[in-house]
C-alpha cells in the first residue's frame, strides 16, 4: 500500500468516524424502555390469563364431583356429564400419538440424515414450514374430503378414526420441525465418529444419535399432542358429534363408531342460552387444562429423566 492510499484511507475513516455518532446514553434509554415494554408486555398477558383462570374455576369448580366424570351428556344441566367427551378425548390422543409419532418422527430422520440438498428436498421442507401455520380448519376441510367421504368405505364417516387422522395431520409438521431441530443439536462429531469406527448411518443414528434427541423429540411430539386435543374446528368440520350417550368399544370396530370431544362438549354447551350449561362449560374447562398440565408436565418429566441418562 503507498503513502497515499494509506492517506486516503485515514480520511476515510476519520470522515466516518465523524459522521458515527456514540450516543450511548440514548442507547442505554432505549434499552430500558424497550425492557420495561416486554415487562409491561408479560405482565398484562399473566394478568388476562389470571382474570380467565379465576372466572373459569369459580364458575366450574364446584360442579367437579364424581358424578359430572362419570355421567353421560344430558338434556337437563344438573344431570350432564362428560364421561364420553372424556373418553372420546382419551381416544383420540392415544391414536394420534399412534399415527403421529412415528411418521412424524421418521419423516424428521430421513429430511435431516439422508435426504439430499436438492430442489425436491427444499420443495418439502418449505411446504412443511408452510403448514406448520396453515389455520387448523383447512386441515378439518381437508379431512372432511378425504377421509369422511373419499375414504369412507375405510374409515366408516364420521367416525373416531377420521378425527384422530385429521388431527395427526394438523400436528405433523410440528413434530416433524421439532424432531429435526432436536436432531441438529446433536454434534456431528459424534456422528463422524461413528462412521469412523465402520458403523452404519442406521446404526449410528440409531445408537448415538436418536437417543441423544429423544428429550427434545419427546417434548415436541407431547406439545403438539397437547395442541391436537384442544382443537375444535377441526372435529366441527368433520361432523364430530355433540351428544353421545355410548363409549366406544376398545375394539377395531370402536375406531369407526361416532365419537365427541371435550373441545366439542364446551363448544356446545357454551352455544345454550341456560347458565347453568355455562357452568358445566367452566367444568369441563377445568378437566381438560388438568388435562393439558398432565401431559406438560409428562414431557417436562421425560425430558430430565433421559437427560439424566443421557448424562
């Protein structure tokens, strides 16, 4: 470099130093505005979710007995129950978790270890991406065409089978980016040291790899469980029923008998003018978010168990 690009360039640097103004005194003032915004911010949100909560339990609460569990859906509020939205929940989140976990799952392993980089594998990742938002009434319009009328020979209508597949359907793409994100925390040196020492892609994934991600697998798929069984557009748009006064038989033949949910069971006993329904809402409210906190609270416990495994 000469004398004088050194010269020139000083200069420049002098101009741009000269036009750079510090200001850290109104830096500091933003960031303590900006910080007491996101207080303010959380704060009004727990204050809202505390004001709902409250109402919720002092409506329902003291409707929560043996009998509202155990009894069956009823013209008359004080003998209503929900014991088949309740089973017909259950139902559904055990075969949602059938279907779910192990497409979502492998579909994760086979875009994120063997798939390539090329336009198809990007095609896919951007339409996953892409659903992962979609609203969940599309998924319901679409099990509404496919799986009530296309595969109704298989699927028998509007049945428990049809909700538990258009419902693994809307959280598929959660558990499939879960899975994924879960999976690239994992070194890749751990991944090269298997192929080092003459193991296969399976073996390594399945022996290093997969069990290093399963806490972060476990607690995307139970998150999205969580999501599928407080839908209720879905099941709305695919006939789920408001009244059932049967339980399905733990048979093959169950998963294609007519089925209701808890989300279901709210929305229609909020849409009665009678209070009293109103109340039986508020408690059924309660049983799902016990609902929603068991299942959490499961993936919170299986995360520090395999972590501690892991170890």
């Amino acid at each position: 470099m000469t004398i004088q690009d050194s010269t020139s360039t000083n200069d420049t640097d002098s101009g741009t130093n000269k036009n750079f103004k510090v200001s850290l005194g109104s830096r500091y003032s933003f960031d303590k505005i900006f910080s007491i915004a996101t207080w303010i911010a959380t704060f009004l949100g727990l204050v809202v979710l505390a004001i709902l909560l409250f109402d919720v339990f002092a409506d329902g609460l003291s409707l929560l007995d043996w009998s509202f569990i155990t009894s069956y859906p009823s013209r008359l509020p004080a003998q209503a129950g929900i014991l088949s939205p309740l089973v017909g929940t259950i139902w559904l989140l055990i075969l949602i978790a059938l279907i779910s976990f192990p497409l979502g799952v492998g579909a994760a392993i086979f875009l994120e270890e063997y798939a390539t980089d090329n336009w198809i594998t990007r095609l896919i990742e951007i339409n996953i991406a892409n659903l992962a938002a979609v609203p969940s009434i599309i998924y319901g319009l679409l099990g509404l065409q496919i799986f009530v009328r296309w595969m109704e020979p298989v699927t028998k209508g509007r049945t428990v089978i049809t909700g538990a597949l258009t419902l693994s359907l809307l959280i598929l793409p959660i558990i499939i980016v879960a899975t994924r994100e879960a999976l690239r925390a994992v070194p890749s040196s751990l991944r090269q040291a298997g192929y080092a020492l003459g193991a296969t892609r399976w073996q390594v994934i399945r022996e290093q790899v997969f069990p290093l991600a399963l806490p972060g697998i476990l607690t995307g798929v139970i998150l999205a469980l969580s999501r599928a069984i407080g839908e209720t557009a879905p099941l709305i748009t695919i006939g789920a029923l408001t009244y059932i006064a049967f339980l399905p038989n733990l048979s093959l033949q169950g998963l294609q008998s007519p089925f209701t949910s808890l989300p279901i069971q709210v929305f229609n006993w909020v849409s009665r003018p009678q209070v009293a329904f109103h109340d039986n809402a508020a408690a059924a409210i309660i049983v799902l978010l016990v609902l929603l906190l068991l299942m959490n609270a499961t993936a919170v416990f299986l995360r520090n168990k395999f972590e501690k495994i892991r170890s």
